[in-house]
C-alpha cells in the first residue's frame, strides 16, 4: 500500500499536501497496529519524513489516474479562496463531467472544444488525453488562474499556441487542419470575461462543443453567463451552433433553478443529461451534480 501511495514514483515528483500525507499515514499506522501485526519501519519512517517537511505550502500537487492508464497531474491551492478566486483548485462538477466525457469520446473526438471557467484544468486535460480532440480551448479571466492554468498545461505535457494568452484584442486566427491528426490535439489558453466578448471573437473561436463546469453559483454570474451564450448562438452565422453541456453541483436549489428559469426567459432550450452515479475520482462523499445540454 505504502508503494502504491505515498512512495508512488507520481507522489514522489509531485506531492499531495503535507496535512493530506500526514493523515493518510497516520490512518494507515492505526490500522496496521489494530491488527497487532509486525511494526513496519518503512511506515514510520514516511511519517517522520512529513513530519520534517517544512510549514505547510499554499500550493500541493494533485494527481489523478485515468482509464487508459495515463494521469493527469495538477498544482492546486491548498485554500478554497485564494488571490480573490475559487478558480485555484478543482471542484467536484469538474471531476464528473470529465468522467462523462471519458464515457463520451466520439462527442469530442476530431472537433473544437471551447471550455468556460477552466480553472486550473483538470477537465480539459482529461479531455485531451483521453479524447481526441483536434483542438482545446482553455478559458477563464483571473490571471492567476490563467497563469496557474499554463503550468498545469506543461505539467502534463500540453503546450499552449506559441502566441501565449489568447485575448479579444488578438482574436483567434481560426482553425485551420480540419484533418489534422488528433493525438496531439491543438491547445489554446484564452483570457474571456463573458461581459465583454464580442460575438465577432467567440465566431473567431469556431466551438463545435462548448463545456463548463461549476460556474453556476452566483446569479450575478448566471446573467453574465447567459448573455454569453445567446452571443455564441447569433454569432454562428451560417455555420450551425455548437452543442453547450454545463455540470453543475447542486449546492444551493434556489441558485440552480434560478439559472434554469433565465435560461427559459432567454430562450434556452434545456435537457439533463443523465451522468454517472458514482464518480472514479471522486474517494468521498458523491456531491448532487448534475449535466444540463443546452440547445442554443
């Protein structure tokens, strides 16, 4: 167990937090000493170890396995509210709508994908490891969590467009190599505040697909994430609109059904998506989320 966890050559380069590592050991030691088996040196050992580390960091390392086998591993902040932003650390929506996804692969494989409020990008990455696609678009408007994001892109191999941080000022230049092989899938960071884009830079994107998770959490934010859906859905011209899913965990009822009746005031078209019960990268408690399909 020890091996397979906090002397697993991933936790080794990229460690959880300290608090985490101290726990887990310490919960491993009682149970080991409740069988009243033979003291394991290594065991006490590893706890010294953490024990020794120094004050606890504002940043820990979080590393996920995928189905294929591959990981994905992220630099997240180690407080739910850091630098202004919640955007710092992966929430539950986004673990099962990349589970989703991972069941859905053919809806991503070969195509645009445009992501709002990526945070430090877990969903994304799994998507780009797993999926296909033949580009990624990574968005969100906090520069720490843009240049948090960026890190978390190279940690994992993926390099963002040489140009740096799409913004509206340099518009995208399109997608060209609608064939191009997708095992490599294009990446693209884009800095989008959904008050201000314009439908000439989200037609500029080209989304086939557009994802988001756990961005329905405030109705100052609902408006502003509504007005830019309906900028998506006119700036499509005479190309067709893209599919939109947003998962969302349900923590306050009042916030979600307040979304749902904007997105009916606005004339949204809306269906759930059923999403799987359980989710693989989740270990706790199962958070009430839910996959709404918005018809743009």
């Amino acid at each position: 167990i020890l091996h397979k966890t906090i002397l697993h050559p991933l936790c080794v380069k990229y460690p959880p937090s300290a608090k985490y590592r101290r726990g887990f050991l310490t919960e491993l030691i009682k149970k080991l000493e409740s069988t009243a088996a033979e003291p394991l040196d290594e065991l006490y050992e590893a706890l010294a170890d953490v024990l020794k580390e120094a004050e606890e960091s504002t940043h820990c390392y979080k590393n996920y396995l995928l189905p294929s086998g591959d990981c994905v591993s992220l630099c997240e902040s180690t407080a739910l509210i850091s630098g202004g932003t919640t955007g710092l650390l992966t929430w539950e929506a986004a673990l099962h709508l990349a589970q989703w996804a991972l069941h859905n692969p053919s809806l991503f494989r070969g195509r645009t994908i445009l992501e709002l409020g990526s945070g430090v990008g877990f969903t994304g990455i799994a998507i780009c490891k797993s999926c296909q696609p033949r580009t990624f678009i990574f968005s969100d408007c906090h520069p720490r969590v843009l240049s948090q994001l960026g890190e978390n892109l190279q940690l994992n191999g993926l390099s963002p467009e040489p140009d740096g941080t799409w913004s509206p000022q340099t518009e995208s230049q399109g997608q060209e190599g609608e064939g191009q092989s997708c095992q490599t899938p294009k990446v693209i960071v884009a800095e989008l505040d959904w008050g201000s884009v314009t439908e000439k830079q989200l037609l500029a994107l080209r989304a086939d697909v557009v994802i988001a998770a756990d961005v329905v959490y405030d109705p100052e934010i609902i408006v502003a994430l509504i007005g830019m859906l309906q900028k998506l859905s006119s700036s499509r011209a005479d190309r067709k609109a893209p599919e939109v899913f947003i998962a969302s965990t349900i923590r306050n009822p009042a916030t979600y059904q307040l979304f749902q009746a904007e997105l009916d005031k606005a004339g949204i078209r809306w269906q759930v998506i059923p999403a799987q019960s359980s989710c693989n990268f989740l270990c706790d408690v199962q958070p009430d989320v839910t996959i709404l399909q918005l018809f743009v």
